[in-house]
C-alpha cells in the first residue's frame, strides 16, 4: 500500500506540473494583460504614461517571458504562496476560501438529491426494462439530459420570478442573499435556502437525468451475466437478483464516476453561477479569465487538478472495498 501510494503521489506531482506549466503558458498568451483590461475599464482621460505602464509590469511581473513567470509562481507554491490577485488585490487563498461554501452548498446539494434520486431511478428502469412506465421516465430523462443548462436556467427564472411574482412560490432571480448581515442566522439560512433552489434545480436535474442512465446501461449489461443466470436457476427472488447480485457488481463503474464528480463539488458551474450571479468559484474562475489575474487562474487551476487526482486516488482505492477482487498491488 506504501510503495503504491508513494507512486502515484510522484505521478500526481509530476502531473500537476505538466497541467500548471501549459495553462500558465496558454494564460499569459492569451490576448490582453491585467495591465490593458484595467487600462480599458479606466477613465479614458487618465491614461498612463510610458514610464507608469513599464513601472507596473514590473509590478505584475510581466516584463519577464511567460516560462521565467511559471518558475517564480512554482516556487511561492512550494513556499505555501499563491500569490495575490491582480484585480481584487487579495491573497489567493483568501478568495478561494470565500468562494468554496457557496459553491460547495449548492454542487454538494445537486450532488446528494442526484445520486439519491438517480440511483433509485436507474434500478427502476431496470427492473421495468420495456415496459411503458420505463419507456416513458427513459424519455423524460432524455429530454433532460439534452436540454441546456442555461436554457433551463432562464425559463426557471421567467416562471418564479416573473410569472409567479407576488405568489408565495416566486424565487429570488439573483445573488445568494437579500438579507443584511446583523441579520439572524435562521433568517439568513432562510433566505440562503430560497437564493439556492433555482441553482440547485439546474445543476440537479442534469446530473440526475445522467446518473440514472449510467446506472441503467451497466445494469443492463450485469443482468446478462452468467452469475445472474445461475442466480436465477436457483431461485433467487428479483430483488435479490437485482440488489444482492447485479447492483453489487456495477459499483465499480459508479466508484469511478463519483470520484470524477469531486472537482465539480467544488469548482461549480461556471454558467449556472454567472446566470444567478452566485458568488462560488465557477463565477470566480471566470472572472479571473476575463480579467487577466493570472495568480487566480493559477490558484483555481491547481486547485481543480488536485481535486481531479485526489478524486481518481479514492476512487482506485474504493475498488478495493466494493471488490475484493480488486487489489493495490
């Protein structure tokens, strides 16, 4: 267990560096600098000088080549230092943190109501395979599946905060809360609750009409096993077939698919957020992109890759629980 942990923590280092070293190079060539996005949001009649305009790149660093800037930002990473933001003029790790409850409430909330509505529904198509009950849910997820996030996201909008405006069901259109902050915590967790159903919705119905599917499909595949058969032969009783046997054996693939989901219980949606202005680090990495602050992008990116190893490392593990076939060594 020591030597495989210890070589997949080498692999995921190395890893981080490939990922950190191309996004820093592609951010610092895309077109526009922190210094030309604050220069076009500026008072036109306020434009800097030659000598201020070489005195601030200095500043964000940009009068070296991108590889020089990667090296330096490496290194205040490995002393704990992400650095500060170009645009908010705090520490990195500061914005990251104000950011992570909010995103973590409404994409752990979405995450929870998906896998305990999915994983019902996918047994149930299941069982029901082709049947007219199965046929018509298979459709409906479907048509969820392929409708667009932020279609949904408007038409939820027009419906419970134009539509149903001044009705006990109208929903706050933006932001995470109305409420001041002397305000009491029942009131604001109210109020937080009510800002997060619509964000939660969209965020859910997705994951969900997917997970059901996902279920369905190695379902389907399980039950035409030869153990199945041999269950049945038996006299194994549906359900059991069912849960006993065939759900058992698809854990593996649902493993894998949970630990995937870890980055975006973190990192969010960067269009269900931007829509709601909800104030979670999708929103937060778009900013970022949009206003050139690269220490932000950077601290975002690694952020998201650590997850992204960090979840496929449980998910290698968690084999060996749901299998005990399956062995790290």
């Amino acid at each position: 267990m020591a030597t495989y942990l210890l070589r997949r923590l080498l692999l995921g280092m190395l890893t981080l560096v490939a990922i950190t070293f191309i996004v820093y190079g592609l951010a610092r060539n895309m077109p526009g600098t922190p210094l030309t996005v604050q220069m076009g949001e500026s008072d036109p009649s306020r434009k800097l000088n030659p000598e201020d305009q070489e005195r601030m790149k200095r500043i964000y660093g940009l009068d070296r080549p991108w590889h020089e800037g990667y090296l330096r930002w490496l290194g205040n990473v490995v002393r704990g230092d992400l650095g500060r933001s170009f645009s908010r003029k705090q520490p990195v790790t500061t914005l990251i943190g104000e950011r992570i409850g909010p995103t973590f409430l409404v994409s752990g909330t979405a995450l929870v109501l998906a896998w305990l509505l999915g994983v019902p529904l996918g047994l149930y198509a299941s069982a029901r395979s082709g049947m007219a009950d199965e046929r018509a849910t298979s459709l409906l997820l479907y048509i969820l599946y392929s409708f667009p996030t932020f279609v949904a996201a408007l038409f939820l909008q027009i419906v419970f905060s134009v539509w149903l405006r001044g009705t006990a069901w109208e929903l706050p259109l933006f932001g995470m809360s109305d409420l001041p902050a002397d305000a009491s915590w029942a009131a604001r967790a109210a109020d937080i609750a009510r800002h997060a159903i619509l964000p939660v919705t969209c965020q859910t119905y997705v994951s969900l009409a997917y997970d059901s599917r996902f279920i369905k499909a190695n379902m389907e595949e399980a039950v035409r096993q030869d153990y199945i058969r041999t269950a049945r032969a038996k006299g194994a009783g549906p359900g059991r077939v069912l849960f006993h046997h065939a759900f058992r054996n698809t854990l593996i693939p649902l493993v894998t698919l949970l630990g995937l989901s870890l980055p975006g219980l973190i990192g969010g949606s960067v269009i269900i957020e931007q829509i709601f202005t909800w104030p979670g680090m999708g929103r937060l990495f778009f900013e970022s992109i949009r206003e050139r602050d690269y220490p932000t992008i950077m601290g975002l990116t690694l952020m998201f890759s650590v997850l992204t190893l960090i979840g496929q490392l449980l998910a290698d593990l968690l084999y060996c629980l749901v299998d005990p076939r399956v062995s790290v060594e």
